[in-house]
C-alpha cells in the first residue's frame, strides 16, 4: 500500500517511469500535461504494447475534455507521452476504451456530450487497421441519446460481440442526476457493422456493466450502484444476451466505477472503492453541480416520494483489490492500493482540491502479473503493476 501523495507531488512524477516500490509492486504517473485525467482503461494492442486510455481537459463535462492514449511497450520501463484522440471543441468526449477485435483491427470507443448532459450523450468510434499505432476518421457507433459505455467488449463463445453499457435517463422537469439509469447490452453478430439492443430487467440503479465470461456459455457482470450500497452482480446462461436482475455482492459500493477480470487460475479479480453511503454522510447534488449553474432551471416535477435518488459525493477511497473463487458471488482478501481520505465533493483538480482514487481499471499480464490503473486526484493517471 503506497502512501497519499500532496497535490503538489503528483505533477513531478507524471513522468510515465516505473518505479519499484516493494518486492512485488512497481507504480508510475502516467505522462499529460492536461490538469485532469479520469477513467482509465487498460488493454493490449496485437503486438504486446500495454495501452492506458482516458479522458483529460480542465474538468469532466468541459468542451475542453478529450480522449488521450499512452503506451508501455514490451520490454520498457517507461509510459510514453499522451497522444490526443479525440478533439471536439464543442463536446466533452469521455470514458474511453480499446477492443482489440478478432481480425486485430483495435476499436476506439467513447461517449460524446454537451455540458454534464448525460442524458445526451453518443457513443463514438475510430478504428486502427495498423494495429493501433494510428486511427481512423471518428463515427457514431450508437446514436441513441443517454447511452454511455466505460467497460470493455466481451466476445462471446458464439463469435458475437458484446458492448455493455448503461443508459441516462433524464427525469422530465429535471436535470440528469442518475436517478433512473440503468443498464443494456449492444449485440453485434456481424463483427460490429450493426447491433441490436437488449436491456438488463430491473437494473434502475445499476450502471457501469462489467461483463465477465465464466465456464461454458455462462457469464457474470459486476455493476457500480447509483444508490451507493453494493457492487451489484448478474447472471447470464446464453452467452450475454438475457440477463437476470443485479443482486448485491458482499462488496460495498459508493457510485463509483469497478472493474473485474477472469484469471488464468480461474478466480477474478476486482478493484473498487471499499466505501459506500452507510460508511459516510459526506453528499453532493450531482456529477456536475459545478457546471451547471448557467442552465436554465427547470420547473420542478412533482414526484413519488418513495422514488430512489441518486447518491453522490461517498468518499473514493480507499481503493481495494478482492478476489473471489466462486464466480463473483463472494469475494474474499481484500488488499488496500491505496488509502486517503477519498474526498470528492468536488471534481476541482486544478486546484488540488479533488482526492479521490477512483476508476479503476485491471487487467493479467502473460506472466500473471496484474496491472491496474486509477484516477489519482482527478490529477493524474497512476498505473499499479503487482506480481503474484
């Protein structure tokens, strides 16, 4: 467990160098020179090179937000420096993640919005045919309002592509806050060039849907929890098309992303934030209550009291390790990477006031080596690789 940098710090070490911190863990800041960084995903291209995607600009919702990608090629000790993805003026361009398809073209997806408008949100495309050493024209993959991707695509045993995401739905009257999203699966049996739409049933609430193929045709998916209580599980017996309703795991949620991966030993693996709304009273009225103050406000709708709202502002931290041996119904050796105060009524990193470690995203190396990245502050991207 590595000790909380001061804000200050952490711009000094964004040199992408790995660096050793014990026997069996090795840390680096990811190099970018925009002020914020959030939402890392990691995969591998064709030729071995480890990628970190995510999104940076002065702060999330900004038309100044763009996607950017950095790479650790095999045999290297060092993170090269970002290279821009995305450049929309007009959008804040977000949640980035790489799909390395079968024929090893590697797909670039990523949401587009106005503002901290989720609920207007498109998913966005560019597509390497050089096996991401450069991309494509940019395209909308998904046009339908409100859809928002975060985890990777799954390939079932079928050879069908499945891309989980989650829609914002906006209450009418209202600003979007969470309240009512939940979450679907885009199916391609075509290799990508169409999709079909297929909805988890009862999963108000469940969003960020991580999928994760288990023996046979059988599969799990972990979700975050808008109403910050649990990291929510799900069952799928064809292979991702129908699933049954999220339950809760044994794991806390506080409304902030998870990610888990199927080891080679047959375990998973999750990295999370070990917090939810019963560990702490510490709220914010929504993702972008900073933002938001030039909207016209809308006229209130009157509602079901009973009506569950979205929780933000739970403390990001500290940020946990679990594993599990029976398919992500309990998951047991909890390790901290990080501790800190997890402090995240505000998405301000310029003025070092953000401290959440959060975002995770991991993935087993050939070696059986794990390798994680995180939002660090809302700084920077830090990348965790632990040997086992």
């Amino acid at each position: 467990m590595a000790e909380a940098l001061q804000p200050e710090q952490i711009a000094e070490l964004m040199d992408g160098v790995v660096r050793p911190v014990d026997a069996d863990r090795a840390d680096a800041f990811l190099p970018c020179g925009t002020v914020q960084n959030h939402a890392a995903n990691l995969a591998y291209l064709p030729d071995g090179t480890l990628t970190c995607v995510w999104f940076g600009g002065t702060m999330e919702g900004m038309g100044d937000i763009s996607v950017y990608l950095s790479r650790l090629v095999p045999g290297s000790d060092t993170w090269s420096a970002a290279e821009q993805l995305s450049d929309d003026a007009a959008k804040s361009e977000q949640n980035p993640l790489l799909f390395v398809a079968p024929d090893d073209k590697v797909w670039l997806l990523y949401t587009s919005q106005t503002s901290g408008n989720q609920d207007g949100s498109v998913v966005k495309r560019r597509i390497s045919s050089d096996g991401g050493k450069s991309f494509g024209p940019v395209d909308t993959l998904c046009d339908v309002p409100g859809t928002f991707v975060r985890q990777p695509i799954i390939v079932n045993g079928r050879g069908e592509w499945l891309l989980p995401l989650f829609r914002c739905i906006k209450i009418p009257g209202q600003r979007w806050t969470g309240d009512a999203d939940f979450a679907s699966v885009l199916i391609s049996a075509d290799g990508g060039a169409s999709w079909s739409m297929h909805d988890v049933p009862d999963s108000i609430g469940a969003v960020h849907m991580n999928i994760v193929p288990l023996a046979g045709g059988e599969m799990a998916a972990f979700y975050r929890h808008r109403f910050a209580e649990y990291v929510l599980r799900s069952v799928s017996l064809d292979g991702g098309r129908t699933w049954s309703a999220p339950l809760p795991t044994n794991l806390p949620n506080n409304n902030s992303s998870v990610q888990a991966v199927k080891l080679r030993s047959g375990g998973i693996a999750i990295v999370y934030n070990h917090s939810s709304a019963a560990t702490s009273s510490d709220r914010r009225l929504s993702l972008y209550d900073e933002i938001e103050g030039d909207e016209p406000e809308a006229a209130p709708v009157v509602s079901d009291s009973t009506e569950r709202k979205a929780i933000w502002g739970v403390p990001r931290a500290p940020l946990s390790l679990a594993f599990s041996s029976d398919d992500g119904m309990t998951f047991t050796d909890r390790v901290d990477l990080e501790t800190g105060d997890g402090y995240c009524l505000t998405n301000n990193s310029k003025d070092g006031l953000n401290r959440e470690f959060s975002y995770p995203s991991i993935i087993e190396g050939s070696d059986g080596a794990l390798h994680i990245a995180f939002t660090y502050f809302r700084r920077a991207i830090k990348y965790v690789r632990l040997t086992q």
